[in-house]
C-alpha cells in the first residue's frame, strides 16, 4: 500500500503557491519551468538573484521528460525545488520529483492558468472533470453529484455524493 502514501497532484495539493518564496536554510533553488517568459520565475530570479544559488531548467514539456528527471536527480541535499509550468506540464515534472525523492515542502509550484480537477462517482466509480461548481452530474452516468470536500488520493479525484435533484 506504500504507492497510496505518494503525494498525488490536485488543486489543493500543499506544494501550490500563488509566488515563490525563499525557504531559510536552504542552500541551493532549482527552478524547472516551461516558459522562458513566465512571470512568476523572472520575479524570484530577481530576488534571489546573489543571494541563494540557483539552476534554471527550461523543460519542453514531455519530450523533455527524461532530461528533467536527471536534472532533479543529480541535486544534492538541501535543494528547493520551484516549478512554474501550465497544469498539464505541472502533472509531468511534480511525480517526477516525487519519485527521486522531494517531499510536497521541497517542492513549490506556482501555475500558469487553470488547474484540473476531478470528481469521483460513487455510483459508477469514473473519474469526471470539474470546474469550481458545488454539484455536476457525472459523465459517465449522468447522476447529479455533489462534490464532497474530500479529496481521495487514491482515486485521484474529489468524492462524488449521488443525489436526486427536486423537479422544479
Ligand atoms: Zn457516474
């Protein structure tokens, strides 16, 4: 059951930041973005700038998959490590670093535009995707849910609650 203990990515997962902070103590940043004009990145380079080593890595999103994890791999200990990408790129570079070995504080992530949600039915046990609202209905099955506050690793989705809606 180990596998379900892993930090699973999702719009609440603690590694999300609105703007990168510096953490004390730390002595090197890694900054892993797929822009070389995103915002978020060119604030922090400058206010770290002389004051805490950094390495910028400019990922091409999957093709640059294997080359990003060898660049989270060879860090050595007491590195933060700052992702700036879209959700979609955030879902590439977040299990990757999980898996060589940064726990959810290690990491920040600040995204650029939306990020994903999920919801899952527990009458047909699918995944659907969501967006802010309180209640949907599944794709799959077509029952009206509500979302639940509970977010399941495991599923990778928010709980779904079957309900029958009142005719109007
Ligand atoms: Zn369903």
């Amino acid at each position: 059951m180990a596998t379900y203990k892993s930090p699973v990515l999702y719009d609440g997962s603690e590694s999300i930041v609105e703007q990168f902070s510096k953490v004390e103590r730390k002595r090197k940043c890694l900054i892993i973005t797929d822009s070389a004009m995103n915002e978020a990145v060119g604030r922090f380079q400058s206010e770290i700038n002389q004051e805490v080593p950094y390495e910028l890595f400019i990922m091409n999103g999957k093709a640059d998959e294997a080359k990003a994890k060898e660049v989270l791999a060879q860090q050595k200990m007491g590195t933060q490590l700052y992702i700036a990408s879209t959700w979609e790129n955030a879902k590439i570079i977040f299990p990757l670093a999980i898996e060589v070995g940064y726990s959810e504080e290690e990491i920040q992530l600040a995204v650029d535009g939306e990020k994903e949600r999920h919801i899952y039915c527990m009458k047909c046990f699918t995944l659907s995707s969501i967006k802010d609202e309180k209640e949907v209905q599944c794709a799959q099955c077509h029952a009206h849910l509500e979302v639940g506050p509970f977010f399941s690793k495991v599923r990778k989705g928010y709980i779904g609650y079957p309900f029958i809606p009142i005719e109007e």
